[in-house]
C-alpha cells in the first residue's frame, strides 16, 4: 500500500480485485483505521466512521495522532509519548488500554486499541489500526473487546499471509519450488502441517509436499493414490471432495469423525496422514477453481486448544486458488520451455571434420525458472572449401525467440552456401530479407570463414559481427586477445544506404584457439560487460592447454551464479605442426 497521496490509497493488498477480503473488513463491527507509514489515514471502515464520527474523506490524508490523539483532559499529546508512533517507527505491533480520542464532535471516546504492521516485500507499508469502545468498564464488556481484538488480529494475520504467498509464488515459474515456499509460509504461521498433493497425466494423485514443525515431512512425500472419474462412485473423503467436487472442506475434531469400514485409496491417504501427524483439526481445499483443479491442500493443527474455524477455511481456500492458477501457469510455461529447448537441441547440427580441422560447441539453457532464449552455433562447409562458422542470439525469451532462431539459421546456411563473397556481404543479405521472411526483431551473430587448406593451412580467419560479442583467441604462447575489428550494426537495426558491412581477418596460428560465444557467457546481473570478458579470458587462459573438449567444458562451468540466460559456445583449435 502507498503513502495517502498514491495511487493505491484504499487498495486491499490481499487481492488485486474487489473481493472476498474487502468485503470482510467493510462488514467488521470494530473499528479500523489503514495508516502509511507516516501515520497518515489511508483508509477507513465504516465502523471507524461512526465511532470517531468523522467521514473517511475528511481523515484521508491526515496524521492519525494530530487528529484523534488527546490525553484524558483532552490535550494533545506530544508525539515522542504516542505509543502507537513507537509501535509504527519500529515496525512491530502494539496494543493499549484507556487511550482517548477526539471524536468530530468534539467530544472525547475511551478507547482500546490493537496495531499490527502491514508488510510487502519484507518491508513494513502501513499499520492497521483496530480500537473499540472502552467507556464501559464492566468484565464481560472487557473480554468481549478482548476476544474481538484477538480475532481481528487473527484477520488481519491472514490477510497478511494470504498477500505473503500472492508475492513468493509469484517470483517462480518452477511447480516443486513453488509448492516448496507455499508449505513452509504455512508452516507454522498458519499450522503445525501442510501438504500438497497433485494429480498426476496417470488419473493418481501424488503427493509431493509435506512440511511439519521439524522442516520436510519426507516420510509422508511420494505417496500416490488413484482419482475416481468425476461420473463414477461418490468420494466422501475431504481429500476426494477437494479433487472431484472442488469442494473446501472443515474439519474441526478429527478424532469425532468415525474412520469408514472400507476406505477408498484416497480416503486412506488422507486419514492415514491425520491420524500419524495427531491432527486435532484440518482443512482440505481444491488447488484451482471450477474445471481447473491441479491438486489439494491439507492443512493440519495438533492443539485441540486452537481448532481451525470458518475464518481459516475461507482463507485457505484464497490461497488453494491462488496456488492453482500457479501450478497451471507453470505446467505451461514447462511445457513451452520443453517444446523450445528440443528446438534449439534439433537445430544444432553435428559439427564437420574438414581435414584436421576439429571444431567442437556447447549449448547450455539457461536456468531452471528462466525462459528459453534465441542462442545458436552453426558450423558447415562451404562450397569453395573454407569452414563457415556461426554463432547467434535473436533477442527474446520464449517460444517465439527460439522459432525466429530456426528461421535465420536455416536462411544463413543458405545465403553463405550460395554466396561465396565476404562474410559482411551474406550478413547484409540476411539483414536485408530479414524483416520480410522472418518474424525476427533484432538479432547478433557472427559470421566467420576459416580459410585455408584444412590440412596443413595456412589458416586465415575471416569475419563480420552483427553487434555480437568479439571472439577470443587463445595464442600458442599463452596470450589471448579479443578481436574487435569487423564490428557493425545489430540485425534488425537497419545499415547505411550504400554502406556494407565491415570485414576484418586475422592469421590463424598453428595451436591456437578460437572462441566464439554468446552473451550469456559474459552478462550476469549486477556485472558489467569488461568484468564477464576479463573473467573469461582468465578462465580460457587457465584451461588452453587441455583438450579442446575439455577446455569448452571449464569455460561452461564457470558460468557465474545468478545467470538467467542460455549459452552457446563454438571452439575451434588449429592444428599444431
């Protein structure tokens, strides 16, 4: 939530729609104030109105304390004995007895008040402030106001909650990792066990998440059971009505409920878990909505003490939704990663062995969590007899990326094979149909020639780059430099009339290397580009007198941590005498 001036003043952070949350808090019977963490009004209820009598209009905006806080002879308090303001600067909650404030008309309101922080991204936004009546003095009047106050904190700890998960789930595109954090926000803030089960392409469910109050439940993972159809024998089990009926299901004594004579698999799966855990009550709800139930979700406390009630399971069904939509989301964006990587994986053609010439590459995806990207190596020979190399990235991360990569990488070999000129003269006929075949935006690439006779050289490398990052050669003498020269413009970008592309060679010598790779080799977040080209060099240099294989294997491995882009790598080493 914003500061009062923002655009989000009055925004419920638990959901991002008018819902069943807001609803909640516009019914309350106790008054409640939303404070910025200036201690501004942000919002009020309707219940705060009436008991300060003052409309939410006239307090947005305005300090709380300035406005309502007076001593019992209705003086201002001085700010640095407001206990409300220490409770606000520290972050932490607060709560009090026999406070005053002045009400719109003037007269002065006993009050007891509860503040609880509101939190976003680890950081504090806000305080809600919760305050009631405290005129009457008498026992009962005080335990109500207590258990009133108790249970709107109660409330106010699942909304925070429920927003928490919104957040963290949000931040991963991996199903385990997702189900992972889910389980251990829920534990032990919301209960003392949780599990996870989801249907499996099999028609099982299989459970994949269990967390108790020691960490991992890995005892009770891995556990699958069959799903009835949805048109066959009824499922009276709570874990069999979250999974065929989408029902959410309270279950406030475990132990009253009778175990059935002959429980189906599902039903034995979920009592067999309550029964181990020593569940005193439990609430199972559908992970999805309506057609697009993914799994369930079997929350569990011990303490007959603190049951689940009507609250809980409305809030545990917010988040059983929330967590399908993610689930599926997931399962999708695995499914369009798998379809792109075998792309890529089918395009990368086996490597020629022209003479002694032995090029070897590389292609890693980036990492779990991360989209597919455009990167590829190319490696052919020409009909006039010099090795065409290539390497590339269309700029994109998904399916799209990785579909125009297959469409300049089979235009490329095309152009190069017909055309036997310099390599800027092909790239600028690629750049040219580029726009019009393609669906491609903008790409890097280099094209290189390595001439000479394959046997016994002399070698001459010959190349154009298409704004890609330069190549790396490793000398005989234990030198390495990167070529710079041949540079020109990103594909897509569109070249000077007139103007071609700029070529540049350099002599190849007999047990040197030769590296051509893409950007995610050298790019991490929080680096610039000099560090991840000096870190390289470092790396290639450490490892150039290996074999050429495991020298490309050493440079993938010191790819550093916190890279979120895929790499391809292509290496060629000449020939000693």
């Amino acid at each position: 939530m914003r500061d009062a001036v923002g655009d989000d003043v009055g925004r419920w952070p638990a959901d991002d729609k008018p819902g069943f949350w807001p609803r909640v808090v516009e019914r309350l019977g106790t008054a409640l104030l939303v404070l910025d963490t200036a201690g501004r009004v942000v919002a009020a209820n309707p219940a705060a109105e009436r008991l300060v009598g003052r409309a939410t209009a006239a307090m947005r905006g305005a300090d709380a304390h300035d406005l309502l806080h007076r001593d019992a002879d209705g003086n201002e308090v001085p700010r640095d004995r407001c206990p409300l303001l220490h409770a606000l600067a520290e972050g932490k909650g607060a709560r009090g007895e026999g406070g005053t404030y002045l009400r719109g008309d003037g007269r002065l309101l006993a009050v007891s008040w509860s503040a609880s922080p509101l939190t976003e991204d680890d950081s504090v936004r806000g305080m809600a402030l919760l305050f009631t009546d405290a005129s009457a003095n008498h026992p009962h009047m005080h335990r109500e106001r207590t258990a009133r106050t108790r249970a709107l904190e109660d409330l106010n700890e699942r909304l925070t909650l429920v927003a928490e998960i919104t957040d963290v789930l949000g931040q991963t595109l991996e199903t385990e990792e997702a189900l992972a954090r889910l389980v251990r926000l829920l534990v032990p803030r919301l209960a003392d066990w949780a599990a996870v089960d989801l249907r499996t392409g099999s028609g099982d469910v299989h459970r994949v998440a269990v967390t108790g109050p020691e960490g991992r439940g890995a005892g009770f993972e891995g556990r699958r059971a069959p799903v009835p159809e949805a048109d066959g024998e009824a499922e009276d089990s709570p874990l069999g009505r979250a999974l065929t009926g989408g029902e959410s299901v309270l279950q406030e004594r475990v132990a009253a409920v009778a175990p059935a004579a002959r429980p189906s698999p599902l039903a034995a799966l979920h009592s067999g878990f309550l029964q181990v855990v020593g569940a005193d009550s439990a609430v199972t709800v559908p992970l999805g909505a309506e057609d697009r139930i993914t799994g369930a979700l079997t929350v569990v406390r011990t303490d007959p003490a603190h049951p689940f009630d009507r609250g809980d399971l409305e809030a545990v069904g917010d988040v059983g939704r929330r967590v399908g939509m993610v689930i599926d989301n997931t399962r999708r964006y695995g499914r369009q990663r798998a379809v792109a990587e075998a792309m890529q994986r089918n395009l990368l053609a086996p490597l020629p062995r022209p003479g002694r010439l032995r090029p070897a590459a590389r292609y890693q995806p980036a990492p779990a969590g991360s989209q597919v990207g455009g990167d590829w190596y190319d490696a052919f020979t020409l009909k006039d007899g010099a090795l065409a190399l290539v390497i590339g990235d269309v700029v994109g991360h998904d399916l799209t990326a990785a579909a125009g990569m297959a469409q300049l990488h089979g235009m490329l070999r095309s152009l190069a094979w017909d055309h036997t000129g310099p390599p800027g003269a092909v790239v600028d006929r690629l750049d040219a149909a580029m726009p019009v075949i393609t669906t491609v935006p903008l790409a890097t690439l280099i094209l290189a020639r390595v001439e000479g006779d394959p046997d016994t050289g002399p070698w001459t490398l010959h190349w154009t780059s298409a704004g890609h990052p330069p190549p790396l050669l490793l000398s005989p003498d234990g030198t390495a430099c990167y070529l710079e020269a041949g540079q020109g413009l990103l594909l897509g970008t569109g070249s000077a009339a007139g103007a071609g592309r700029p070529d540049a060679t350099h002599p190849l010598e007999p047990g040197s290397t030769l590296l051509l790779y893409t950007d995610g080799l050298v790019e991490t977040p929080g680096s610039d580009l000099d560090t991840g080209l000096d870190r390289l060099r470092r790396h290639a240099l450490a490892h150039a007198p290996e074999p050429l294989d495991t020298l490309c294997d050493h440079v993938l491995a010191h790819v550093p941590p916190g890279s979120t882009d895929d790499v391809a790598l292509l290496a060629l080493r000449m020939p000693s005498p």
